[in-house]
C-alpha cells in the first residue's frame, strides 16, 4: 500500500527466468507516484506505466528476468 511517493526502486539478486508481480495500491489519500525503475527494466512502448492515482484502487505489474533484463511481461491498471 502506498502511504507516500515512491522515488527508487531496487529489484536486487534475480535469477534468470524469475517472474515477479509487483501490486501498487493507493492508501485512503491517493496521488501517490511511483518513480526511479531500474535502468535494467524493459517496458512495452517503452515508457513505465503511470500509476493509478485514485484512492483505494490498485495497479499490478508483471516483469520477467532474462538474465540482463526485467522486461514487462503485463500490467493490470486501476483495479478496485
């Protein structure tokens, strides 16, 4: 749950072929961010996903270790 921004993420001692699911819920206040992905993660089009900023509702993300990269492997935004 997200009680505040979060500015840094650190996704430390994967090993390859692991799968991670990450969920990101908003407290009761929402607005919070999410920033500061590794430069090893890979996102489709690109660009990391902007997390849902209204309260309560949740954002789950899906990444996949190669070895080198994390590479999205799915997202799921604004779930109740």
């Amino acid at each position: 749950v997200l009680t505040g921004n979060i500015t840094g993420i650190t996704l430390s001692g994967p090993v390859r072929g692991q799968q991670l699911m990450l969920r990101f819920t908003q407290d009761g206040t929402g607005n919070r961010t999410v920033t500061g992905w590794p430069a090893s993660v890979r996102w489709v089009g690109a660009a990391a996903p902007v997390i849902t900023a209204t309260a309560s509702r949740s954002d789950l993300i899906c990444l996949l270790f190669d070895g080198t990269n994390w590479w999205e492997c799915g997202r799921s935004q604004n779930q109740g």
